[in-house]
C-alpha cells in the first residue's frame, strides 16, 4: 500500500561524507584556558559557525560549565551559530561561553524560574489539549492551546499564563486537536492500530528489538509488518501517559538481523551513528508510514502535553507535520543522528501544526537498550554505530529544506552529510553531490516510490529490518 499523502513540506538529502568533527570537545579546554586571559578578550571573540549536532554537544557541555547561569540554549541555523542564554553578566561566564566557540545572551529568566514558571501550569492548567515548552528563543514559556479548549477551560488557562506574568511566558490557540497519532492501516500493526517503527536497538540482554511509541505499545502486545500478517515482535516496556512516550518491542525471532539506519524511500536509506540530544533551532527530518518524509525545526524542549489519555512530559516539540499512522516514527538529523519518536500533536502535512516527540536518548536510557545492532550499537552518548561511515543518503523530493534547487536528482552511495564545498544548499547546510530520490513530492507522486510496507520483506528471516520500508516509513523490511 503506497503512502496515502505526499508531505507538503519537500524535505532533501544530498550525499557527501558524514565527518565527526567533534567541534565540543575540542573548543570547551580553549575555553577553561581562556579564563586566565585579560577580561575584554571576551569582545574580540567571535563566535564559530558550527554544524547542528555539534552544536548540541557544545551546549551539552556549557549547561555543565556554567552552572546555574546557563539559561538554554538555540542554533541559530541562519549563522550556523550556537547562542547561550546566561543569566549573569559576569564577564568570566561571558568569557566562558564565547571562548567555547557561542554567541552569548544575557536574559532574564533562569532555567530553575523557567521550571517553577512549568510546575505553576501543571499544578493550575493541566486541561486536556494544551502543552507547554520552555524556548530559549524567547527566554519564555510558549503555552499552546488547541480547539477544544474554550470556555471555562481557556479562562483558566489564560488566567494562569497570565499569573505568570508576560515576561515568563506567552499563550497561542492551535486550530487542530491534539492527540497521538495512531491509526489503522500500513506500517506495523497490532490490536487494529497502525504505528512506524522508530529505530532498531540492542535490548539489554542483546536480543534485536526496536523503539516505537508509548502509547502504541500499551495499545496492542504483539505487532506485525503487515496487516495480516503475522506477529514478529512483542511488547517488552511502554510508558505512556507520565514521563514519556516510549516503548521497547522485541523482535520474537532472535537471529533477525537489525542495522541501525532509517529507509526514507526510492531505495534510500539514511544510516543512523548516535543518538543526540535535540537543539532549538535545528533542521530534523521525520519519516512515518502515513505521510513519509518531512522536515522542520525543533521549537522547544521538555515540553508537557496534556493528550485525552493523560499527561505526558519531557517532550520535543517542532513544527514538523506528522498524520495518524506516523506515531513511533523516526526524528533525525540529516548526519545520521537519532533525536526522537513521533508522539503527537495537532494539525496536518496539508496545513500543518504542532508535533511533539519522545527523546530518543531518554528513551534509550529508560529502557536499557542501546542504538543499532550487537557489537555495531551507538550507546545515547553518541557512540558510533558501525564505524564512522554511514550509509546511503537520500531525500523525497528534488527541492531541499531551504526552498532552493538541489542537484538533478542524480543517485549516489553516501551519508547523508555535511560540508563538501561544491555542493547545494540543502536545509541550511552545505552538502556536496547530486540530490538523491529525485522526485519532487508536490507533484502527486507517490513517496517512497510507492512501495508496499505490507507486503515487504520478511523481517522474520533475517533480511534487513531497518526503520522503515517505502510508506510505511518506519516498518523493517
């Protein structure tokens, strides 16, 4: 069954060679030298342009540097720039984080006021469709609320952001609904629902298994990668609602083999090397069997969403579309990052909307799994799964994240990368090489090139079991 929508939003792949710079650990010991350099060496430093993963590390390692000053964090994708938020103007912390290679901002509010400001809305307004994040964009707390939130239910929220005062923290009504996003269909299957699996793992006591969401593993025990098919994995733990929306399900035959990498299409796959941390601000990409692949930018962290079910907290939220069918699904950077699973939200891939996702390294840590396959898993500290090469990159449409033209749509067998200096401009960040997939997903075509989740491979027999087969986006083949 091929996809039933094409993303709006074209999202591109260009190949080149993924390089771990390792730009954090290398800049943070220039930084605690520099303190004993003069004070005003502080304003002669500029800031350095840095990829997004790595900028994620970096800030990683500010938010420990800087103790209680540390007040968030963003990636400028424009200037390529990380910029801290410190709540001290002393000039050494100022010397700190520039020295370290960020912009730095002073703002108002610190992360622990930032927290109180949080605990105030659970304790007042937890309603059933609403959420909130912390952005370090605006030093705030951005309050959403969606269409069903009105009457009494509104006074209260609004009553209570605005108790908070305007300074701490913003509210804006949602047109959509929230609610996770699971539907019957492709993809993989269990108890009626249809979900995408997220990312193959490394269960504690080394069996194959894979990651998908919470609330589809307490939905169903067993999942198939057909409709009628039947099961090939089993539930081993969810969490959903409460802190997270995660769950680990483990493949029934122990010889199935696992790689790390998610299949975003047309034969394409993107390899998968570490899990990290989500930075505001960054470019991801999420692939799920309803809608295949799109793209967008993390807006905020930790966020709390209060679906019909319960209250889940500890969220990514983005402006990344996702459908029902979509919920497990893969979020990952295009060097081959593992960032998260899709949970849900509001809104569509025609009009668009909220999306919220499970961090992947929490998920990770919760469950006891590591990243990819036996000895080739990447633990969530960003281990490299099966050797500092990845893959083959690839993208649904011949327009990249930024809008521009990229690349005839030539085929090529690489990671999907970073810099190359003659390549185009795909989502902010320069990649060498011709675009891979080729077509364009606003023209009606199939994505994925319509291949059929339900009828793929068998996963069971030790064939590649990656995240995801044509639509179905997630599902192994």
């Amino acid at each position: 069954m091929s996809h039933k929508r094409i993303p709006k939003r074209k999202a591109a792949f260009a190949a080149g060679t993924v390089v771990a710079l390792g730009a954090a650990a290398i800049l943070l010991p220039n930084a605690n030298a520099s303190q004993d350099g003069p004070s005003n060496d502080a304003a002669a430093v500029a800031p350095k342009p840095l990829k997004a993963t790595d900028a994620s590390d970096l800030a990683s390692q500010l938010e420990k540097l800087l103790g209680d000053a540390f007040a968030g964090s963003y990636y400028d994708a424009d200037s390529r720039q990380l910029v801290v938020n410190v709540v001290s103007g002393d000039n050494n912390v100022v010397v700190q984080a520039k020295q370290a290679g960020a912009k730095v901002r002073v703002v108002d509010n610190s992360l622990s006021e930032l927290a109180a400001g949080a605990k105030t809305l659970k304790d007042e307004a937890t309603i059933p469709g609403t959420s909130w994040a912390v952005d370090p964009r605006t030093n705030k707390i951005l309050v959403t609320a969606d269409s069903t939130v009105t009457g009494a239910k509104w006074n209260t929220l609004e009553s209570t952001v605005k108790s908070l005062g305007s300074d701490m923290a913003t509210i804006k009504k949602s047109a959509g609904t929230f609610k996770t996003f699971v539907s019957g269909g492709d993809a993989i299957f269990g108890g009626g629902a249809r979900c995408s699996l997220g990312f193959n793992v490394t269960a504690g006591d080394g069996s194959p298994a894979f990651l998908t969401a919470g609330h589809c593993g307490v939905a169903a025990e067993q999942w198939s990668d057909s409709e009628t098919g039947q099961p090939i994995a089993t539930v081993d733990q969810a969490t959903f609602p409460g802190d997270g929306d995660f769950a680990l399900v483990k493949y029934d035959d122990p010889a199935t083999q696992a790689p790390s990498e998610v299949n975003v299409g047309g034969g394409q796959t993107v390899a998968i090397n570490q899990a990290a941390d989500a930075e505001v601000g960054s470019q991801v990409f999420r692939m799920g069997s309803t809608t295949g692949l799109a793209d967008g930018q993390v807006l905020g962290l930790d966020a709390t969403v209060n679906y019909p079910e319960g209250t889940v907290t500890g969220l990514i939220q983005t402006d990344v579309c996702a459908e029902p069918g979509d919920s497990g699904g893969s979020l990952f950077t295009q060097d081959g990052s593992a960032i998260g699973l899709t949970s849900g939200g509001s809104g569509d891939c025609t009009v668009g909307g909220e999306t919220f996702f499970q961090p992947v390294t929490t998920a990770l840590q919760a469950v006891g799994a590591t990243l990819g396959a036996g000895d080739a898993a990447g633990g969530a500290g960003g281990d490299q799964a099966g050797g500092g090469e990845a893959g083959a990159g690839a993208g649904a449409g011949d327009e990249a994240g930024a809008g521009q033209e990229a690349g005839a749509g030539g085929d090529a067998s690489a990671s999907p990368g970073d810099e190359a200096g003659a390549g185009q401009e795909v989502g902010g960040e320069q990649a060498g090489g011709d675009v891979i997939g080729g077509q364009d997903t606003g023209n009606g075509q199939d994505a994925g090139n319509g291949q059929d989740a339900g009828n793929g491979q068998d996963a069971g027999n030790g064939q590649d079991a990656g995240n995801g087969t044509g639509d179905a986006g997630q599902s192994h083949n």
